[in-house]
C-alpha cells in the first residue's frame, strides 16, 4: 500500500461529496475550499483530507510539502484533436488576411490539409508527435483528457488514428478517452459525393472501429457545409449499435440542428455551440446533454463566444474544453481556457473552474473518478505557487503558477 500525505496546504479547493456528476446552474459559482490543510493519497486514490492539526494517525506516512500552495483538481478536457500531422500557421497567415474558416474549408484547406499531411505519417511518428502534446497538456494542468480521430477521413487513416489514441491511453499517466470521428469532414477522394461518404462511415468504418473497440464515443460535424442533421443521425445510429455513445460538433458555423440531433440521440455531450439559439438553450434544460463551449477557438477565429452566461442562467451545467488541434485552436492550455470564459463570456472564476473540472470530467463520462477533490476519486490534482485565492487563477491569464502535477498520485516531473 503506497501512502502519501500532502501537508501545508495554502487552499484544498474543489471539494465535492461522493455522487456530485455535475454542477448546474447557479451551483457553478459555488467552490468548496478549506484553508490550511491536508490530504491523504493512497494506491494512487484521493483517500481523506481535512483541515489542521493533522491527525496523528498519519505522522509516520511519506509527505510532500505544498508549501502554502493551492491544490485543485487537475483540468478535464473533453474536446481535443492533439493526434495530427504538424501545424497550419500557413492558414493562420491566411485568416489574418481575412479569409474565413469556411472559406479556407471550401479551398480545400483545413481539415482536408491535415488528412493530407497525416497520410503520409507512419503510425510511429503519429504517436510521436502526439504525446509531445499530451507531455505539454499534462504540464499546464490537464489530468484527463478526450481525444478525437477525424484527421483520416478513409478507413485506414481513421483506424491508424484510433490506434494511435489507444497507444497513448496505454501509456500517458493521464486519463484518456477516445472519439471516432470519421464524419468531421467528407473526405478529398469523395468531393462532390457526401452521400457516398456517408454510406463509407456507416458501411465500413464504424463497424471496423467497433469491432477493434477502438472508440468510447462517436462524434458528427453537423454545422453548415459539413453534415446534415439527417445524415447527423444516420452515422450516430450506427455508432450505437457498436455501443460508441454520441458527442456532437454543433452549432458553431450557423444555427445548423446540431442541439436538436444531440438531445434527440442523448449524446453526452453537444460541443462548440458559438451559433446557438434560445430555443437551443430551453431544449438543453429538459435534457441530460452537456453543452461545451470551446472559447479557444473563438479566440483564434476571431468568431462570437458560446452564450454560456445564457446558459448558467437556464440553470445548465455548462462545460469548457480547449479543442487543441492544428487549425482553428492550436493550444491545450485549459487554464487560459479558463480565463477566457470568464473574460470574454463573463463567468465567475469559481463557474470557470467547475466548467473545466467536474462538468467537462461529466462531458467525456467520467465525473465518477475524476473532476473534483473526491474521497475515492483519483489523485489526480495540481499544486499551485501560493496564491491569495481560487480567483487568481484566470485573473493571472499567462502566468505559470502550476508547481506541481500529480497524477494517479504520484508526482510528474
């Protein structure tokens, strides 16, 4: 039995009870925090904490010193793309010149370039390329983390990318969950034929991913020049037959149905929503679906913000993930994520905090082991320099106040 003890600790925030999946609401401005105190990790678990004295039950166990520092959970980000073949900054240069993301899409640019690049990839290289990132995300507080295919569009590529996921679920320390994404564009072999591809999807590619269990979720890019809600449903009805649960790219380009295919096939979650409506938000309040705003990518893309404030106010449980991928977000850093929700769609830093912790752990399924300071979760959590509070964190947008990473208990270095 391995034991750890963190002592010193300046603030233990994000406490939740055992079965808390989710924050709603006006619940999202609440933190839960005790000042001077302690935690104990055993077998890589959270096992108990508490304020000072500590107990002395526990004085001959190991300790680890927080020197006043803040302990948060570790960021969970329910939305990536980190798996692809290097960078785009030649697209950068173009939307700085005024080019729109559909407009670099319909030139064949975008995600149709990076299915090109990541053709020529071995699945080694793939890999390699990918965990730099996942070391990079994992340094800046990400301790859980989905991961999306999406960059293949035929069925080879898509299947190496899975693999490539599935290796690195093997070997990151952090926790992994994996997408396929087979309809995140219509691939370059099958231009002019999306009904073509689609049948591709459905027909050859779902069921090999579901018979390799390569995938935990199943996602569509149902917006405008992309897929239909019609076409939507069809792929996400086949994804569950392979027992691979939805989550959608909606509402980002144009008020396209994406909210509406999501709660009427009970994805877990509906992600971007930048072009969201009211009636979208009243439809969310009857339904379990999380909506996840990505305002990394409205930052980038110079678009409008998801109405997230809309959206606490409706009393919904409100998720924010960084979409890292080479295009539209090509950053991980969840706790400038973090700042930018508050920023820019003014949330409170304690809602900012939740919606990338304990909401986004229940946008990817796993709020019962991760997102929150949890007697019987997993260790998983951040050590910060010591800071004056909780509201600090966003406030100091750019600086790197992390000092430590734990993840399944055990320090990364």
């Amino acid at each position: 039995m391995k034991q750890t003890l963190i002592t010193n600790i300046g603030t233990l925030a994000g406490i939740l009870p055992a079965g808390t999946l989710k924050r709603c609401g006006h619940e999202m401005a609440e933190i839960t925090c005790i000042n001077n105190g302690w935690m104990l990790i055993e077998d890589g678990m959270i096992k108990d904490f508490g304020e000072n004295p500590i107990p002395e039950t526990l004085n001959s166990i190991e300790v680890f010193d927080a020197q006043g520092g803040t302990v948060l959970p570790s960021f969970c980000d329910s939305h990536t793309h980190i798996v692809y073949a290097d960078s785009r900054e030649g697209e950068f240069v173009d939307k700085i010149r005024g080019l729109s993301y559909a407009e670099i899409a319909r030139r064949g640019g975008g995600i149709l370039n990076s299915a090109d690049r990541l053709h020529e990839l071995t699945e080694e290289e793939l890999y390699e390329q990918a965990m730099h990132r996942v070391n990079e995300i994992i340094q800046k507080g990400t301790g859980a983390v989905e991961i999306k295919s999406g960059y293949g569009l035929n069925t080879y590529d898509e299947l190496k990318m899975l693999r490539v996921i599935r290796r690195i679920k093997e070997t990151a320390p952090l926790k992994v969950m994996s997408t396929f994404l087979g309809a995140h564009a219509v691939g370059r072999a099958y231009t002019g034929r999306q009904a073509e591809y689609v049948d591709l999807v459905i027909n050859e590619m779902i069921p090999e991913v579901g018979k390799q269990q390569l995938a935990d979720f199943i996602d569509v890019f149902c917006d405008e020049g992309f897929f239909t809600p019609e076409e939507t449903a069809r792929i996400l009805e086949a994804g569950a037959r392979y027992g691979m649960r939805p989550k959608i790219h909606g509402q980002e380009l144009a008020d396209s149905g994406g909210v509406e295919v999501a709660v009427s096939h009970r994805a877990l979650s509906v992600d971007h929503l930048e072009s969201m409506t009211d009636n979208d938000i009243s439809l969310l309040a009857s339904h379990e679906t999380i909506p996840t705003a990505l305002p990394g990518t409205s930052f980038f893309l110079n678009m409008p913000f998801a109405p997230a404030r809309k959206m606490i106010e409706a009393g919904l449980p409100v998720a924010i993930a960084s979409d890292y991928n080479p295009g539209s977000t090509p950053s991980g850093d969840m706790k400038f994520v973090v700042s930018l929700a508050c920023i820019k769609m003014r949330l409170l830093p304690a809602e900012a905090i939740n919606a990338a912790t304990i909401n986004t752990a229940c946008a990817m399924g796993i709020s019962r082991e991760c997102g929150s300071i949890t007697r019987g979760k997993i260790a998983n959590f951040f050590i910060t320099e010591p800071i004056p509070s909780i509201d600090y964190v966003p406030y100091a947008y750019t600086q790197p106040i992390i000092r430590h990473i734990f993840l399944n208990g055990m320090q990364i270095k």
